[in-house]
C-alpha cells in the first residue's frame, strides 16, 4: 500500500508540472556573410553554398556585410499550421566577436493586407530594430542598413 501511494503522489506532481513547448532552436550568426562584398546587398538561394545559385521565386537570401555587422534576410516557404502555403522571411543579425544573435521570423499572414510597398517598408522596419539590437547587445555603433535592394526580394501577398 505504502508503494502505492508513493506512486500516486509522484504522478500528481508530475501532472501539475507545465508541459514543455519545444521550439526550433535560435538561429546561428550568419558569419558566412563576411565572406561577402562589403557594404551592399548580395542575393542567392543560399549565401552559404557556392557556387551561388540564382535565387528562385520561393527562395532567397539577401546577405549585408558592415563590418563587424552582418545580416542576412531569407524568404522561405512555408506551410501554415491549417494547411495553407505561404512564406516566412527570417532576418538575423549579429556582430563578429560578439556571441548575441538577433533574429526576427515574419509569416505570410502578417502581410496580408499590405501591398507591396507596405511590405517592403515591413521588412525594412525589421531589418532597423534587428540593426538596433545588435548595437545594443554587442556594443556596436549602430548600422543603417540600406533597404531599397531588398525590393529584389519576391514578397507576394498571402494567399
């Protein structure tokens, strides 16, 4: 009997415990962009393979190299938790030596309603405050990041 209990007092607490929500894990700092050209944008399906390939309709990634800044912007496909197809853009930012990485995932749905210049102007926006947060967290002076390039990037409405 005394077992029992014990048994059933360990299940309790483990049915109070929260369940854990498991997540990708955080992106890596893009240090495959200092490799670029600095100061201006450099386009690919993958910055990181080479040789580069050209970027297709559904996948691109547009890579800036400010030394010691870097910051790559990628569009992806991507399937909504209902089943619809859309796309993420994914903006990660970092400073070599310097261990934080800033990123920022922006779904489909959220440029529903904006037409192409408002979702330019998103992204643009996203791109500034991950500039911000990489000064902040690394001790960098702040890079204006240049964004009229990123109009090479197909950012269709979603569906």
């Amino acid at each position: 009997m005394k077992h029992v209990l014990v048994m059933s007092l360990a299940a309790l607490a483990l049915a109070a415990l929260p369940t854990a929500t498991f997540a990708d894990p955080p992106p890596a700092r893009p240090d495959y962009i200092a490799s670029l050209p600095p100061a201006h944008w450099s386009f690919a399906n993958l910055l990181w393979q080479r040789p580069f390939q050209p970027c297709e309709p559904t996948a691109c990634e547009a890579g800036y190299f400010a030394a010691p800044v870097m910051f790559s912007v990628k569009v992806e496909p991507s399937v909504e938790p209902d089943g619809a197809h859309g796309y993420v853009v994914q903006i990660v930012a970092g400073a070599q030596n310097c261990g934080a990485v800033v990123s920022s995932t922006t779904r489909a749905r959220e440029f529903h309603s904006l037409s192409a210049e408002g979702r330019h102007n998103l992204i643009g926006e996203r791109l500034q405050a991950a500039a911000q947060a990489v000064a902040d967290q690394c001790g960098t002076r702040r890079t204006t990041v240049p964004t009229e390039d990123l109009r090479r990037l197909e950012l269709p409405p979603a569906e």
